[in-house]
C-alpha cells in the first residue's frame, strides 16, 4: 500500500506538500469507500515560482491557481486510485476547515482563522485526495499557539478587523481602500504575517498580495 511518505515525495516536484490527513468518519462527507483523505498545500520557499512557471499562469484564462491545483492533484489523484477534491468543488463546497482539524496539524488560532503547524497562518489547501487504502498516519504535534509567547497576532491588525471576537470582512475592505492598506495588499494580512510559525514558513509577499487583490477587487 502507498504510505503517505510516498505521496509527498509525489507532491514534492509541483512544490506541493502534505498537510495532514484523515481516516473520515460517517460525519466528514467523503467520498463512499474512503479510507484516508490526504490535504495539500504550498510547499515552501518555492512554491511560487514554480507555479507562475506553469501554463495556466501563463494563458491569460481566470482562476490560474485553481486551474493549476485541478491539473496536478487531479492527475495524482488518478495515478493514487483516488479521487481529488477541491475547496472550490460545490456548493454544497467540501468541509475543508472540519477536516483540517480532523487531520490534527490545524486548529482554531486565537484570532479563529485557522493554523497550521508547518504553516502558521499562511495555511491554505490547494486540494485534498480521497484514497481508498487506511494509510497509517503519524502521532499529532502539538499546537503552536499553545506555547507562542504574547499572541502577537491577536493585535496585529491595524483596524482591528482581524481579532479574538472574529473577523470583520467589511472593516477589512474599507481599511484596504486607504492608503494605510496598501502594506496590507502588497505584502499580505499583518494578522497572518505576526505568527511566529507564519514567519518560518517562506511564503514570498508576491504570493500574499495576489491572494490580498483576489479577496479585495
């Protein structure tokens, strides 16, 4: 049986990395006869290069990182035996959030968005593959937050959109038409850029402010 070693040195030349996964329970809205549900994401320093390299960046069409995450995964997902889910797939869209706490290398940061050990909060999911095989999966680590010093994301954002009490997306938007906000769409969200883990990761700022014009146009 493929181990998810394995997988990830599949994923690895598409500068894609395991994230985590999951054996899905009646609950978790897989795919009948899914054994392991494994999530991808950036494989970082590297990751963007690599993908503005590609085709689908380079033919003008819309939705080029999306376009990119279906080509590769889906042609992985066939060579698995598996089928590959995508965050955009829907609605109904696939419970990315439930399984990427279900997968125990995520979970609810202080300010609520998601954190990832390796990822911090610049954790996003190009993709999951449903496999039919019960992979062993490693022990869990632990939660960075629960040892971050000062939880320097929780004062981070400068309107104060991003906090303990959730996320004001209309604060946000009218913050980013200031001129104040332009740090915030050309290098990414102060919130996400103040986690220590996020600082480890090796996320370029031009992929952060492509993702900041999507979300803000």
């Amino acid at each position: 049986m493929t181990t998810l070693d394995e997988i990830a040195a599949l994923a690895e030349p598409h500068r894609l990395a395991v994230f985590g996964a999951l054996h899905p329970d009646a609950g978790d809205d897989a795919p009948e006869g899914t054994g392991t549900i494994v999530l991808f994401g950036p494989a970082e320093p590297g990751f963007w290069p690599h993908l503005t390299a590609q085709p689908e960046w380079q033919d003008a069409q819309p939705d080029p990182v999306d376009r990119w995450s279906k080509r590769v995964l889906g042609a992985l997902a066939a060579r698995l035996g598996g089928t590959a889910i995508f965050p955009s797939d829907g609605p109904p869209y696939p419970p990315f959030f439930r399984w990427a706490l279900r997968s125990g290398r995520a979970w609810a940061s202080p300010v609520r968005i998601l954190v990832h050990d390796s990822a911090g909060l610049w954790v996003s999911y190009r993709g999951a593959i449903a496999i039919k095989g019960r992979l062993s999966l490693p022990p869990a680590p632990a939660c960075p937050c629960d040892t971050c010093v000062g939880k320097p994301c929780l004062d981070a954002c400068p309107p104060r959109a991003l906090v303990g009490e959730g996320y004001d997306v209309a604060a946000c938007h009218a913050f980013l038409d200031t001129p104040a906000g332009g740090n915030c769409l050309s290098g990414g969200c102060h919130v996400r850029r103040a986690c220590p883990v996020s600082q480890a990761y090796g996320r370029l700022p031009e992929q952060s402010e492509y993702h900041m014009r999507q979300f803000h146009r």
